[in-house]
C-alpha cells in the first residue's frame, strides 16, 4: 500500500492541485475564448460562473476523495453502489482530454525546441519561415507531431511513475512558482509595447468594442455563457475525477476550504494574466484578426509578435513557450495520476505497472489525434456550428458533453442523495470551521444543478434542436 503515499506537505499538494489546474486551458483556452467572445462580455460570465460553480463543484470534489480516501470510482462506489458509474463516466472524461492533451503538450515541445533555434540561429528554428507555415507544417507532418507527443507522454509518465510525493509535489513545488513569475515578466513587455492600451479596453471596457466598431455587434449571450461555461470545467479540471483523486491524497488536517480558495484564485489569476499578457501584444501586432485566429492564436499569432520584437523576441518566445509546456506538463500528469490511482485501485496492481499501461494506451490514442489532420482528416459540423477534426470531437465530447453532465450529477448526488452536510462535516473535519455553510448547502441543491443543466442542454445542441423543431 506504499504506493498510495499522499502529499507530504499542504503547499505540496497546493502546488500540485494549482498544477493540475493551470494549463493550456489558462495560458492559450481562455485569451482566445475571450478574444472571440467580445472581450469584456466572457470576462464577467466566467467569473461569475467560477464563483457560482467552479468554487462549489471543486469543493464537492475534494472533500468526496478527502472523506473516503478513494479515486473516482472507489469513491462513488463506497458510499453508494448505485452511484459507482458516476465515477466511470468521470474516468472516461479524463481518459479522453488525455488523448488530446499529450498531442498538444507535444505541440508545445515542439514549439520549445523551434524557439531554442531561432534564438541560437540554428536549422531547427523558424528560418524565416512564417508562423501559419510553421504550424500547418507541424499539423501536417505525422511524424513530426507523433515523435513530441510521444516526448512529451514519456516524461509525464516518468513522473506519474515517481509517486505522488516524490514525483508529482516535487516538479509542481518548484515549476509553479517559476512559472508565475515568467508570466510577470512577459506581461510587462505586452503592456509596455506601443498600442497596447486598445487590448486592455478589450478587456475592461465594457461596449468598447462595437463602439469602437473593433467587432460589429456584440456576442450572443449563449454563445458566450457556453463557451465561458466549457472554459471553466476545463480550467478548473473539474468533472473528470481529478480532484476527487487528489483530495483522497490530502491530510485530514489541511484547511481545505483554505485550498480551496487559493487554488480558485490561481487559476482564474493566471487566466487573467495570461489574456493580460496576450490580448494586449496580439491587438499591437495583427488587431482583431490575430483575436478572432482561435486556436492558433498561440501557435500563429504569438509568434508573429515575438518575431517582431527585436533581439527580445526569441528570448521572450523560448521563455514563454519553456512556461506553457511546463503549465501543460503539470496538468496532464494530474490527468494521467487520476487514470493511474483508479487502475490501481480497480485492477490491484503496482504503481509502476498500471503507469506503463496507461501510458502505452493513451500513446496510440494520442498518435491517432496526430494522424486526425493528415491521415484521418475529415471534417464534422459539431452541434455549435464549428467545424472539427479528431481533437476537437474529442475537445467537444470531454468538454461540452461529459464534464457539465457529470457535474450537473455530482450536484444532485451531494445536494440530494448525500446531502450537503456530509460534505460540510469533511470541511470541519481539520478542526477549522467552514464559513458560508448556509449558502453553501443552498447553492449546490438549488443553483449549481440548475446553470449546470442549462449549460449542459445548450451545448449539447438539446435547445438548438428544440427551437428548430417549433
Ligand atoms: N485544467 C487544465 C488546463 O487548464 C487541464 C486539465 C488538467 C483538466 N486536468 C484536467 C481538464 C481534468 C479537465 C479535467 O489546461
């Protein structure tokens, strides 16, 4: 039972959780939603929704794991059998985002390694290549792709491999910190670059945009609630049994509450920043149509605007892209511990023994998502309109589908069938009291199920589909 050591110290399992939490999702999800989500408009409806949601969701979460000492699904299953395939579904969840998550750690190598050329002027960089070539030559090159995803799983499963404490506290003590304080220094050359006032109107200024004539008419309320809705499961890992699983490694005398707060914080700080950081630079260098690029904003936008920084700019892209594959490194090993800690649990086996498994199949999976833009490229209209590949069938299904239906049942299952003081007496259970229990008990029968049931019928096409029916 060795293997199933927690966290040794509270900022340990803080760092890890803050880990898990900031990721792609912070540093490249939430400036693009935000940027093709008018700005100022996604800002508020995802905080809002963090606060509604997010905050009573994740506390659910870990207290689940603290309390029974169980992954997802030793969880469900040991308070009520009937329930055990909650914890599956959120295993499924995770098991999907993993897929696509290590293709884009991979991306993010890549990325690292190309910047590291330009900066020494070696063949390996850009040389002069423009940056939608470069990414198109990434996406269309499977070999190229498959060999940094492949980089990029084995040292996630290196890590898995090295325990919780050992492995997992050890790189989030240390990169989380350093991260944070990269993100500082790049925000202070976004904001500082000439014309970087209009990008930070885009952020604050309420109805700057169309007034301005930057967009022509304001985003529909749920185009942006659904997308400020799917940002925040994503962000905030939740709905995937991976804070249940964390929580189970948490000692009895944490704060958890406390946690709780800090990791919330965190989280949305570095998304914040990180929009801090890119919309400004990105408005300076390619306006709105830099904004509106969507997910290559990162890898084509962002380029551009390290290019045209001077000698800075290599330095500046190397340490920025150093910073998101380390964000994505911590994240996806949250993703692969949930898959691992439950296979154990489930199958009785070594640490060791279900990290190999785990990671030879989440490997073939990953090369397949790789192979979704060249070899398997198709194209599918997805509920919302959008066009997608492999990556975002599975982006779509994880995210849109899964992760607000699990939470939607995690809701009822503590509001209704465990009751939210169960959840309140793990809270306590440190000797600290939880403040707010009134409106916490309130929120999770009443509120969170239901936003959590709208979010998951609009975005799962359900409301479309009504409305073309009458
Ligand atoms: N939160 C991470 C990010 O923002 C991604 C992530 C890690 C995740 N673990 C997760 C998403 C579990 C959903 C579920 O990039």
């Amino acid at each position: 039972m060795n293997d199933r050591k927690g966290f040794g110290s509270n900022f340990g399992f803080l760092m890890a959780a803050v880990g898990s939490a900031v990721g792609l999702g912070n540093i490249w999800g939430f400036p693009n939603k935000m940027g093709a989500n008018g700005g100022f408009p996604f800002l508020i409806l995802y905080l809002a929704l963090a606060l509604c949601c997010g905050v009573i969701i994740m506390l659910g979460e870990l207290a689940l794991g603290r309390k029974t000492g169980h992954g997802a699904v030793g969880a469900y299953q040991s308070i009520s059998k009937r329930f055990k395939w909650l914890g599956w579904l959120g295993i499924a969840a995770a098991a999907l985002i993993f897929s696509f998550y290590s293709a884009l750690g991979g991306y993010c190598l890549r990325y690292v390694v190309v910047n590291f050329g330009n900066l020494i002027g070696a063949e390996f960089g850009t040389n002069g290549v423009g940056g939608a070539d470069v990414f198109q030559g990434l996406l269309s090159q499977p070999d190229v792709s498959i060999a940094f995803a492949l980089a990029f799983m084995l040292i996630t499963m290196l890590v898995v491999m090295s325990g919780v404490g050992g492995g997992i506290e050890r790189v989030c003590s240390v990169g989380m910190p350093a991260l944070f304080f990269i993100l500082i220094i790049c925000i202070i050359r976004s904001c500082t670059l000439p014309g970087a006032a209009d990008g930070l109107k885009y952020m604050f200024v309420p109805g700057w945009a169309v007034a301005n004539g930057i967009i022509d008419e304001a985003p529909g309320f749920w185009r942006v609630l659904t997308a400020a809705g799917g940002q925040m499961f994503f962000s905030l890992s939740l709905g995937a049994g991976v804070m249940i699983t964390y929580g189970s490694y948490v000692k009895k005398d944490v704060n958890l509450s406390r946690s709780l707060s800090q990791i919330e914080l965190f989280d949305t700080g570095v998304a914040f920043l990180a929009g801090l950081m890119i919309i400004p630079a990105v408005f300076v260098f390619s306006g709105m149509d830099g904004m509106s690029s969507g997910p290559s904003l990162m890898f084509v936008s962002l380029p551009k605007v390290f290019a045209s920084m001077g000698v800075a700019g290599p330095v500046i892209g190397l340490v920025f892209f150093v910073m998101v594959a380390f964000a994505a490194l911590t994240s996806c090993i949250s993703i692969m511990e949930t898959l691992v800690a439950n296979c154990m649990e489930i199958f009785h086996q070594s640490r060791k023994a279900m990290s190999l498994t785990v990671g030879v199949l989440a490997t073939a999976a990953a090369v397949v998502v790789c192979l979704g833009y060249n070899v398997f490229y198709f194209e599918l209209t997805l509920p919302s309109g959008a066009t997608a590949q492999i990556l975002d069938l599975m982006d779509y299904i994880s995210n849109s589908f899964l992760m607000p239906f699990i939470s939607f049942l995690t809701c009822i299952f503590v509001g209704w069938v465990i009751k939210p003081q169960w959840i309140i007496e793990e809270m306590e259970a440190s000797g600290h009291t939880f403040g707010r229990k009134k409106l916490y008990a309130f929120m999770i029968r009443y509120v969170t199920p239901v936003i959590m049931a709208v979010l998951f019928l609009q975005s799962a096409g359900v409301f479309n589909l009504v409305q073309e029916l009458f």
